[in-house]
C-alpha cells in the first residue's frame, strides 16, 4: 500500500470489483429483492400523474365535465400517497441494509489487520489503515444506499418516459428529445471534471490527515523545540489547497445543474411551439400537451441523478479496491495446518539454532546466532543500539520469522507449533509500555475472564504497584487517559509487571524495561523484578548492565553476531567488548555520584 493509493480512483466501473461488492449484499437479498421490487414499483407510479392529469383536462376540465374529477383527484392523491410509501420502505431498507453491510466489512478488516504480521505494520502506517476502515467503507455504504440498487430506478423512470411519450405523440417525442445531445456534452464535461477534482479533493484529505496524525502525535516535541508557527504555516497551506480543491469541484456542480435545468427548459420550449402549434391543428389535445411538460420535467431528474451516482460508483471502485487490497494481504505469521501441540504452563527449552535473519531481504541483522536458555534459567542480552538485541526477542515470540536456521521449543522448530500455543509461553514487559483507555484493573487484567479482581490485586501488591495505585482517587477502578498520559514512566513499568504476573506465563521476556527511570524507581522496579523471575524462565535485553549481572548467562551482541557469552565475571575476564562496556557505564554511574 504506497502513499499514490490515496489518489488513484483507477476505473469507473470494474465488473470483478462489482461482482466481489454484490457478496456483501447476498446476506441481505430480500432486504434488497424487497428494495429493488419498491423501487421498481416507484417508477412505474412516477409515470402516473401526467396521464391522470391529461384525463382530468381532456375529458373533464376542457368538456365542462365536473363529474368523475374528485375521483381522478383522490387517484392523484392515491398515486402521490403510495409513491411517498414505497419510497419511505426502499429507503429504509437499503440504508439498514447499508448499515449491516458497514458493519460486516469493517468486522471482516478488523479481523484480517488482527492476523497480519508486524512486518506489514511496519511498511504502513496507522491512518491510512484507519482510513480504510472509516472513509473507505463509508464510501462503499454511499453506494449500496444510493448506488447500486437506485440506480435501476432511474433507468426505469427514464425507459418508461420515453415509452409513454412515444406511444401518446412520436412526433413530439422526437422533439423533445432533441436535446440530448446537450445533455451527453454537458454530462461528459462533468463526470470528467468532477473525476480528476475528486481525486485532487482526496489527496490533500489524505495529507491533512497524515499531518495531523504525525503532529498531535509529536506535539510534546513541537512545543519544546518551538515548531508551532512552522507547523501552523504548513498546515496552512495543505488546509488552503485541500480549500481550493473542494471548491473547484463546487463550480463543476453549480454549472452543472443549473445546465441540466435550462436544457431542460429548452425542451419544455420545444414541447410548447412544436405541441401548441399541434393542439392549435387539432392533432393534440391540450391534456397531452400538459402530460408532455410534465413527463419532459420529469425525464431530465434522472439523468442529474445517474451522474450523480456516476461520482458514487467511481469513489466505491477506488475504495473497494483499497479494502479489497487490505483483506486479501497475505498473512505470513500462521500456524501450521496440523501443529504440534505442547502443555503451555511448561517451563521450555529454548534453543537459537545458526539464526539469521533480515528486516529487509539480504541486510542481515542477525548473523549466524546460536545459543539456548534451560528451562527455569536467566539469560541476559546486552548490547550497542542496532546489534540485534530486539530483534532476538520479536523471532523468539514469532512476530518475525527466521530467514535461514531455527528456533526450537523443547526440540521443535517454533514454525511447527501453533501460534497461541508460541504467544502463550511469554509474558512480555517492553521498555515503551502501552496502555490502553480504561481503569487500570483493565489495563492488568487485558479481558482474561479467569482473572478476578482479588487475583488483580494480588499481581499488583506482588510488584509493589499497589503503593502508588492506592494513593489514587479510584484505587483500580481510577480510569487512564490515552496511554495512560496522567501515569509516569516508572508507574506504567510496575503495571506492566503486574500484568506480566497476574497472567503468569512460563517464560519472563524483558525489553530494557529499567532504561528510562531514575535510580529510586529503579529500586522499586529491581524489587518487582525479583518477584516477577522467580520460578521463570528470564529473557532480559538490558541497557544497564546492572540489571543483569545475576543472570546465568549474558550474550554480547555487536553488529548481529554473537560475540561474547558467560557469566558476568567470566565475561570481565575476558576484557572484551563486556568488559569495555561495563567500564563506561562504571565511568559514568562514579560521575554522577560526584
């Protein structure tokens, strides 16, 4: 999905995008049989009142004949009546059906982005995503409500017209219809204008909201770095283009219409020399001149309609196009068709068998790595920033695969296991920590029905989170902003430990998860972090060499190949690059002090 998908709109119609479209409607086919039946029916009835109001003239009003014109009267109003009910029921079915259309889409792509690798993620981003669930299926709830289905009441309203009129004058029929030649020019000039103002419209939406996104996101950064007047310029600019764009599509409409109205006019002028010198001959009545009017402004509605709809079926090709792109990406992370199934409360033997791996095809950012962690055992991972450490951890837990060599889980390769089974031995506490709206006993809990509130608390008073969550108005029950904004770094590090704790899964995974507080909370967090490793299996990457100088073994990562492993004082024997690193931060923990 590159940033151009924004603003191609690719073809007007595509008959294998409206066959997959029609699949959504299948669900609903009576609602849409019924629909299409009203429609239907509907314009027939439009064909109505001209007729009965050439009889009410003809044969009544022009005769001096009262008798039997409060009974075409109530027919008028009858018509007029059922007209508003049938429109009342194919409105009201299609836009429900609309609704649950809306919503088994967005089900259906929420599902897939559920399902999709954090490769895929990482090539794009959030609010173009999201503009495929909302604008995207929006659009596509335009059509079937105003699209697809209405529009075969505008092609009958337009049949049955021209039928009529041919039937009641050919002569006068023709006539009226020499204006169609204007009404193509007119309609092309617009549906081809109104195309490439449509996609101008959508690009500078799509950059409004990719801006907006990137800078609400940032805002912390530019209010310290005093970018407001900057960003505020350009932002500026994009609203003022994304301005003009809409109202050069405005002048596209407002010459439009009006157009169609005064060929419209032209028609109802032709109608009236061409009729009127007919009824002055006798040829015809007065009536059917009437009835001619009326049909002739009635014949011009529909055809403003269809170009409307024109727009609707343009912008639903592109945008089915889009989701149909999301749904259909292959999912690349799946457990295989018959897995192997292990009891997921057993500590594992893990083992890191000659792994490479590659963010981006041959750039290799793991190179030939082999080591193993028993079970029940610490392993630390140190290292400078972009030496694999990371890494190492999203392949251990299968958001990534191998390029070439394996992982093993107790002697099988983790690609043979079933993938819940994989996520279900780690509990993972990262560095950034996030957290979502809601109470904090939510943010621990995460939905599992199993863990109760008293379970809650315990994992909370275990990781020592309890003495700052009682201090708050609501204790557990205290509602988080977005990310949990109101909390500090260290508070939302012990949170994560209580959810790591409280789900109590055989393998402890750690992310730097003490590099961002200061010394005190570092303490508190030490503490917890005890609690927490016991009776586990422990993954640290850490930043601090502090935090892992108990584990069983460190691993020294430089540039994606293992370089050093041992224990921490086999490791400063060697007086490599451990030994070098645990001399700086030494440096710099004795400056501090001073």
């Amino acid at each position: 999905m590159s940033s151009s998908d924004e603003e191609i709109l690719g073809k007007a119609y595509d008959a294998r995008l409206m066959r997959r479209l029609l699949e959504y409607l299948r669900p609903y086919g009576w609602q849409a049989g019924l629909a299409l039946a009203a429609i239907i029916a509907n314009s027939m009835l439009q064909l109505v009142p001209p007729f009965l109001m050439k009889r009410a003239i003809d044969q009544h009003i022009a005769m001096g004949r009262l008798e039997g014109l409060g009974l075409i009267a109530v027919q008028y109003m009858a018509v007029l009546l059922g007209s508003f009910g049938l429109e009342y029921l194919q409105t009201w079915l299609m836009q429900i059906t609309g609704q649950r259309i809306m919503y088994d889409l967005r089900m259906q792509i929420y599902a897939r982005l559920q399902r999709l690798d954090l490769a895929f993620y990482d090539r794009n981003p959030v609010g173009r995503l999201m503009t495929r669930v909302t604008s995207d299926v929006d659009v596509l709830n335009d059509l079937f409500t105003a699209g697809v289905v209405a529009i075969f009441g505008d092609v009958f309203t337009l049949a049955g017209i021209m039928v009529v009129m041919l039937l009641m004058d050919w002569r006068l029929a023709l006539t009226s219809f020499a204006v169609l030649p204007l009404i193509m020019i007119v309609t092309q000039w617009f549906r081809r204008n109104v195309r490439e103002s449509y996609r101008t419209v959508r690009m500078w939406i799509a950059r409004i909201n990719a801006f907006l996104q990137e800078n609400i996101t940032g805002m912390s950064t530019v209010q310290l770095f005093r970018r407001e007047e900057m960003n505020y310029a350009r932002f500026e600019s994009i609203n003022a283009q994304h301005r003009d764009a809409n109202i050069d599509s405005i002048f596209y409409y407002a010459v439009f219409y009006p157009a169609i109205e005064i060929i419209g006019a032209m028609a109802a002028s032709l109608i009236i020399w061409y009729g009127g010198l007919q009824v002055m001959a006798g040829t015809l009545t007065l009536g059917a001149l009437v009835a001619f009017l009326q049909y002739s402004s009635r014949f011009f509605r529909p055809i403003s309609d269809m170009s409307e709809k024109f727009n609707v079926l343009q912008s639903a090709m592109a945008s089915s196009e889009r989701i149909f792109k999301l749904i259909d990406e292959p999912e690349r992370i799946t457990s295989p068709a018959t897995p192997v199934r292990r009891d997921p409360a057993r500590s594992p033997h893990i083992v890191f068998d000659h792994v490479w791996f590659a963010y981006h095809r041959e750039d290799y950012v793991l190179r030939d790595v082999s080591f193993e962690v028993l079970p029940g055992g610490r392993l630390g991972i140190v290292g400078a920033t972009g030496s694999g450490k990371t890494t190492i951890i999203n392949l251990l837990m299968r958001f990534y695969d191998v390029s070439r060599g394996r992982i093993l889980v107790d002697g099988t390769d983790i690609r043979e296991l079933a993938l819940e089974d994989v996520r279900a031995l780690f509990g993972l506490v990262l560095q950034d920590v996030h957290l979502f709206s809601g109470s904090i006993g939510a943010n621990i809990r995460l939905g599992e029905a199993r863990l109760g509130d008293s379970d809650v608390r315990r994992a909370a008073a275990a990781v020592r989170a309890d003495q700052f969550i009682d201090r708050l108005p609501a204790g557990l029950e205290t509602v988080l902003g977005e990310r949990g904004a109101s909390l500090s770094v260290g508070q939302k590090q012990l949170l994560s430990f209580a959810r790591a704790l409280a789900f109590d899964r055989p393998v402890l995974v750690l992310d730097e998860a003490t590099s961002s507080v200061d010394t005190d909370t570092e303490i508190v967090i030490r503490d917890a972090l005890e609690v927490l490793m016991r009776g586990r299996t422990t993954v640290a990457i850490a930043h601090r060499l502090s935090t892992i100088q108990d584990m069983d073994r460190i691993l020294v990562l430089h540039k994606g190949v293992l370089r050093e492993s041992g224990t921490h004082q086999e490791l400063l024997t060697q007086r490599g690059i451990y030994f070098k690193l645990y001399q700086l931060q030494f440096r710099e923990t004795a400056t501090k002090a001073s």
